[in-house]
C-alpha cells in the first residue's frame, strides 16, 4: 500500500470559497430575504431546526458520498480519480457492514438534532425573519469554527487514549483507508461527542442566527467529507493530513492542522515530501 503525498494547494479553498461567496451574493438579495421571510413565517422552530439540518445533512451526506463511492468502484471521472491518495488493495469493512453501521447512525443522528433543537430553544434561542448582516455572518461562521476546531482536537485526542481507542474509535479506524463513507462509521458513542458534539457545541454556546448554523452545517460537512475521501482534489480543503491520519493512526488529530503544529503531534508528516511514502 503505497500513501501518495501532496502538498497543500494554494487553490484548497476554491470549492468552499466559491460556496460561500454564492450565498452571501444571493443572501443579499431583496428576493432572498422575502423568501427567508416567508420560511420563517410558515414553519416552527422546530421544524426550522430538526427539519433544516436533516435536509442539509441527508442530502449532502449522502450525494457526496455516492459520488465518491462510484469514483472508488468504477475509477472515473479521471479528474477526481487520478488524484487519490492511497493505491493498492482497499482495507476498510465490506460495503454491506458499512451501510449497517451509516444506517444505524443516521437513526441517532435524528435523535441528537431533535435533543440539540430542544436545548437551543430552552436557552431562549428564536429564528429570525431577516437575513443577517455580512458582519455578523462572519463572526458566527468564524465563532463556530474556532469551537468546531478546539473541541474536535480535544475529543479525538481523548479517541486515541488507549481505552478509548480499543473501546470506542478503532470501529472508525476499521477504514484503514479512508473513504467519505468513513466520516460517520463509528461507534455511538463517538458519533454523539466527537462528531455530533464538534458541531453542536459552538451553536449552542453562541446561538447564532439560523441562516449562520445552515451555511456553517453546510460547510463542515462538506470539508468532513472530503477530509475522508481519500482524494486530494486541488480545488477542496486539503484532505492529505486526515488520510494520513487514517494509514497511519498516530498522529495528526485536529481538523486544520494548526493544533497539530502548535502542539506537536505532527511531526512525522511534517517530514514528508511530494511522492510515495510506504
């Protein structure tokens, strides 16, 4: 099994760049902000809530990772294909255990968005009928990724104690090479702290507004599932240090990579150069 390097693009931030321009463009519109108006006017909290990330969630999850699925089996389009990182056999769980374990986890992942709705309107978080402003936009995006960063570090380092790791995290390093479907096969457990918990906990402590939780949902999982995809697309946040993580399970346990850095669990792969690393 041969684990091809490559170094972090300067075109990495294209695809989510590119997203995120496109809603505050359209997000500026006098037509959007009737039409969130509108929403806000005809749904309940709730629903707003449990029923805008299960859309978000299932539709994005879901299409991605079919996408990359059909890339792994039939090894096209080349434009994706040829940039995978790992070569050789596959060692991750058969497909059909796989989909039992997704299955499982999309049951609680419903349980876990209706319990993190609850808990933001008992704080006394409400929608709102306007659009938000540029400024506060990204002050909520940017305060949600900071805990989004700080508490993902903090847990999957906790994964990767050795109870922890036995227990718990080593049905998610079954995929030995990653794949996006790996991004939600784990244990209960870690599916409900480490990575329901990593998204959850920033909208909880800021209760942003709901347009700000959409876009960040869309955004998270979006770079969480190319983190696992065992592809280091140009244009798409830098799945390199993730895919490693995954061949090699020692280090390498933050998101970005900056906690990595500053806390020296990166150093193996700091070491590495452009090519093939066994």
């Amino acid at each position: 099994m041969a684990f091809h390097f490559r170094r972090e693009p300067l075109t990495q931030h294209l695809l989510l760049g590119g997203l995120l321009a496109c809603a505050v463009t359209v997000g500026s519109t006098k037509a959007a902000g009737h039409a969130w108006a509108a929403l806000i006017g005809a749904l309940g909290p709730r629903w707003l809530v449990d029923g805008g990330l299960l859309v978000i969630h299932t539709t994005i999850f879901w299409s991605v990772c079919g996408l990359f699925h059909l890339v792994d089996v039939t090894d096209r389009p080349r434009f994706i294909a040829r940039h995978r990182i790992q070569s050789g056999p596959r060692r991750q769980p058969p497909l059909r255990e796989t989909l039992r374990v997704l299955g499982r986890n999309q049951i609680l992942l419903v349980a876990l968005i209706v319990g993190f709705a609850e808990l933001l309107l008992w704080r006394g978080w409400r929608p709102e009928p306007q659009l938000p402003s540029l400024l506060r936009l990204a002050l909520e995006l940017a305060g949600q990724a900071i805990c989004a960063i700080l508490v993902f570090y903090g847990s999957h380092r906790l994964l990767h104690r050795k109870w922890w790791l036995k227990r718990v995290h080593r049905v998610h390093h079954e995929f030995r090479t990653s794949s996006a479907l790996a991004s939600e096969y784990a244990h209960p457990v870690e599916l409900a702290i480490s990575n329901f918990g990593t998204l959850a906990l920033g909208a909880l402590l800021i209760a942003p507004h709901l347009a700000s939780m959409y876009l960040f949902a869309i955004l998270s999982l979006l770079t969480i599932l190319v983190h696992h995809s065992g592809y280091a697309l140009p244009w798409a946040p830098w799945s390199v240090p993730h895919d490693w993580h995954h061949h090699q399970i020692r280090e390498l346990f933050g998101a970005t990579g900056l906690l990595d850095r500053i806390l020296g669990t990166d150093r193996v792969f700091r070491t590495l150069r452009d090519g093939d690393v066994r």
